[in-house]
C-alpha cells in the first residue's frame, strides 16, 4: 500500500513539474503583481488546463500556453498567454472567440474588454485571454490591464499579411476571418480566409479564399461533391448549402476563390465575376 501510494505522489509531482514554467517567461506586467507560479502547456496537454476547449487551439496549431494570476488592489485575474505558431493563427482563434465591440490600443492588433470577467487581446503570434478570478474588470480597468500587457509582449502590431488577399472592393471592415475547419459547415472547406461583403440594399454576402498549398487537396474534395459548369473560361463548381444559399468556387494560381449566399446561378457567377483577380 505504501508503494502504491508513494507511486501516485511521484506521479502528481512529475506531473506538476512538466507544467511548471520559467517565472522569467512570463512578462512582467506594470501595475500587477504575479501571485504563485507560472504554468506551462503545450498542444499534449492544455486538455488538463481547459479540457475540452483544447480542441479549437489544437486545430490551430497552438505550440504553448503560459498561464499565471496576476494581481492588484482587489482584483486577481488569470492571463493565459498563446503561442499559436503564426499571427494568421493567432488572429483565427481571436476572431473565433471574441465578440463584442472591440477597443483600439497602440500595441495591438485588436482587444476588446468584456466587463466584469473577461477581456482578450492580439498581438503577432499571441492571443490573450484574461479571466477574472477575485473582483471585478470594468471597461477602464480592463483596457489598462490589456494596454500593460500589450507593452510587455513582442510581435506584431499590424493584421496578418495573408488578409491581403482578401478583395477589398465591397468589403465590411471587421468582418475578416480565418477558419482552418469546417467552413460553412462543410469537412471539404478548410483553412479559409473570408469576409463579409456588402451586396444590393441591406444583404451581405461572404466571400473567401484557400491559399496554396491547400487549395489542391481543397479543390479536389469539392470536385467529387459539387456541380461544375464552365464561365469565363473557367471551371465553377457550385453547390447549394442548407441556410447558406448558392456557394460556388473557381480556382487559380493564387489559389481558391469562392462566394456563398447567392440567390441563384445568375448572381453567384455575377459575384464571382468581381470577386476572383
């Protein structure tokens, strides 16, 4: 019984060790005060962090996760720090997360504030996410606390390069995405850049782009479903989508082309027409 149990403390204490970070890692945040040790996750582990919302940072490609409680006056918060490999990555699970207006700060690409608990941050290669554990966040305190964070972390403050390809003709700023899975609901849409586009009166529709090297395996999937047509001197492969409208794709040396939401075949390829480069 005594090995067993000496057993089991050696398991929880290898354990607890591999998920201790470095206290020099984690940034130093002015006006808050680390309370306790830093963590460390990576993509074998953050499921003992956060369970099953693992799955949407692993789809993401999430390399690390630093985590520490920060704390000042009343308030404790707990800021997890994701190293998401690439700031394209970084800004898909931002943008899957978020909601709400968000607010401007110098240094960062967006963050937005979601009072009393919550507030989120993107800066390069680094999504923040902020938990309120003891008291509450309002609006100033939270952009002060995100703004501080900001300073501390490296990285890029200007949006990932890859939304340049996005056309910026009809675009609704803010509406930019990126998904890696599962895009319009479909297993065959992956790793899509999209955005929202302004079409006749109040309607919107969403345009969208796979990039080299994926628009191969892409555009071979949606191939064996859809139904194809030639326009343009191009091959369109079009499908109707439950509570999506018409949707349909063209393909060239920059990649996958697409827009969804069309009424008919008429207004898909008049869409497609001032969509595709």
């Amino acid at each position: 019984m005594k090995r067993m149990l000496s057993l089991t403390v050696l398991i929880a204490s290898v354990t607890l060790l591999n998920c201790s970070g470095d206290e020099s890692d984690f940034p130093a945040v002015e006006g808050w005060t680390q309370a306790g040790e830093v963590l460390l996750y990576d993509a074998d582990n953050l499921w003992e962090y956060i369970n099953g919302a693992a799955e949407l940072f692993l789809e993401y490609d999430v390399q690390t996760c630093r985590t520490a409680d920060l704390t000042a006056g009343d308030v404790t918060v707990t800021v997890d720090l994701y190293d998401m490999g690439t700031p394209l990555n970084a800004f898909g699970v931002y943008h899957r997360e978020s909601a709400g207006a968000g607010i401007e700060l110098p240094n960062a690409v967006e963050a937005v504030v979601s009072p009393p608990y919550q507030a989120l941050l993107l800066k390069g290669a680094t999504y923040v996410k902020v938990n309120t554990i003891e008291g509450e966040l309002t609006d100033a305190s939270g952009r002060e606390l995100l703004e501080a964070i900001a300073n501390a972390l490296p990285g890029e403050t200007s949006y990932p390069s890859e939304l340049a390809l996005l056309p910026e003709s009809g675009k609704i700023a803010g509406t930019e995405g990126y998904q890696r899975r599962g895009f319009l609901g479909l297993t065959e849409l992956s790793n899509c850049l999209y955005a929202e586009y302004a079409g006749d009166g109040d309607a919107t529709w969403q345009g969208f782009v796979v990039r080299p090297p994926e628009s191969a395996s892409v555009w071979d999937a949606l191939a064996g479903n859809w139904e194809s047509l030639e326009h343009g001197g191009r091959r369109v492969l079009f499908s109707e989508i439950p509570y999506r409208g018409l949707a349909g794709v063209v393909r060239n040396e920059q990649g996958i082309w697409g827009v969804s939401g069309a009424a008919d075949q008429a207004q898909l390829l008049s869409r497609l027409d001032g969509f595709v480069p």
